[in-house]
C-alpha cells in the first residue's frame, strides 16, 4: 500500500470496504488538496455515500488508510474526526425541527468547543459563542430567520441551516452529500453560490449527481464505479476521458 500524502487535506489509500461477501468500496487511492472543491461523481450504487461514511468514520473500513491533514483517523470516531477539523452534511436533512435557527448552529458551535447540551443555561452568557453563532448565519444568509423554528422552514433553508451547522465548528474539511438533492433549479443556483462562498479558505469535497453543478463548482473531479476512482482530473478533463463518459456522462459527455 502506498503511503499517504501528508500534505493533502485528506489522503486516501488503497481503502475497502466489504458487507459480507460483497464488495463495495475496493481500493480508492485519493489525494484532495489543501483549499480544492472536489467532487465524486457516479452511478447509483457506486459506493459515494459508503465512501463519505469511511472518511466521516460513520463506518470503519475493511481494510486500507484514511488520513486527515497527515494524521490517520481510519478507526476514528465521527466525534473524534469532527474535532480534527472535519464537518460534514448528509443527503437528508438533518436539523432539529423543534428548535430555532439559531439554536441549532448553537449546539454546532457549543459541542465543538467541548460544551454538552445541558450547558443551555450558561451558553446564554457566553458572548463568544453567540457571536460565532451570529458569524455562521451570516455566511449561510439566515440571519432574518434566527428565531424561526427549523421544522418551519422551507426545504431549501433547511438545506442552507444544515450546511450553516457543519460549518459551525470550524472545520477546515467540509463534506457535503448531496446538497442539491430535492432542490429546484432556482434553489439549486442560489446554493451553489452559498456553497461556493463557505467553501472559501476551506477544502470542500462533495457527492452530487446535479453535473451542472459538479461542473460549475469543482476543481477536480473523481468519478466512482462500482467502488473504483477510475478517473480523477478537472472538469474538462473527465468530461473528456473516454472512459467516464461510456461508465457513467454518456457518449456525448453531458
């Protein structure tokens, strides 16, 4: 197996992942570098969301290597990856719908800095994180929405409170799974441009299957099939190799 990349953001290397008797990631070398928006492209069932489970350590891998900035985290714990530096979102969305706006980029803001939920009573005081809260719904554009319940929300501003709370706690590493899912094309534009400003002085990798947006946002793009990276490159590259476009883009390459 070869050795990490230390100086990339997150290094993958020769990475597995079996149920069973059946194979779903075999052996993804990756590389994303430091400051890059990156994405994994594929069909249904290549193994995307597993692969964003291994590195999120949602799952633990069969066998191979994962390394944060330089440090292995392959057995980690979700808890001990996102104090590392690493945040993430999931396809559903995933907010608590009885609190606020504010609120729930609150409980980010408050469990990265080691604050448990029973804290309430005393985070009330804390100005630091009020404010940090405060700087958080500044980037994802909710700040006339702070007191609305997040189950009130729209889907759209669901998705934007989601994205807010993985940023909350300042991770350098953002892993976004699919955050076009269920939008509009209107919704869309409006959070590829969110994205595209969070993702500023951090380094983004993300799933999704929208390719105008993959195309428009991504610096380099690595397109999965059946558990396999069989090409990583920029946009106009993969859009080119002959190979992504007979797996998975279409002869035409659209």
């Amino acid at each position: 197996m070869m050795d990490i990349d230390r100086n990339a953001a997150l290094s993958l290397r020769d990475l597995r992942k079996s149920f069973g008797p059946v194979d779903i990631i075999r052996g993804v070398n990756l590389d994303v570098i430091p400051g890059e928006r990156h994405a994994i492209i594929g069909p249904n069932g290549a193994g995307k969301s597993t692969l964003f489970h291994l590195v999120s350590g949602q799952l633990h891998a069969s066998s191979g290597k994962i390394a944060l900035e330089g440090q292995d985290v392959t057995y980690m714990s979700p808890e001990q990856i996102y104090r590392r530096g690493l945040s993430r979102s999931f396809q559903i969305t995933n907010v608590f719908p009885t609190l606020s706006v504010f609120e729930n980029v609150r409980c980010a803001v408050q469990w990265s800095r080691g604050l448990r939920y029973a804290w309430w009573s005393l985070v009330d005081r804390r100005a630091d994180i009020t404010q940090a809260v405060e700087e958080v719904l500044h980037q994802v554009g909710l700040e006339d929405r702070r007191d609305v319940l997040a189950g009130l929300m729209t889907y759209a501003e669901q998705r934007a409170l989601e994205i807010g709370v993985a940023i909350a706690g300042g991770g350098r590493v953002l892993l976004l799974d699919e955050p076009m899912a269920g939008m509009s094309r209107a919704e869309s534009e409006h959070a590829t441009e969110l994205i595209r400003r969070v993702s500023c002085n951090r380094t983004l990798l993300m799933v999704e299957h929208d390719m105008s947006v993959v195309f428009s946002l991504a610096d380099r793009i690595s397109v999965l099939v059946y558990g396999e990276v069989i090409a990583t490159g920029t946009p106009e590259a993969v859009r080119a190799d002959v190979r992504v476009q007979e797996a998975y883009l279409g002869k035409d390459g659209h």
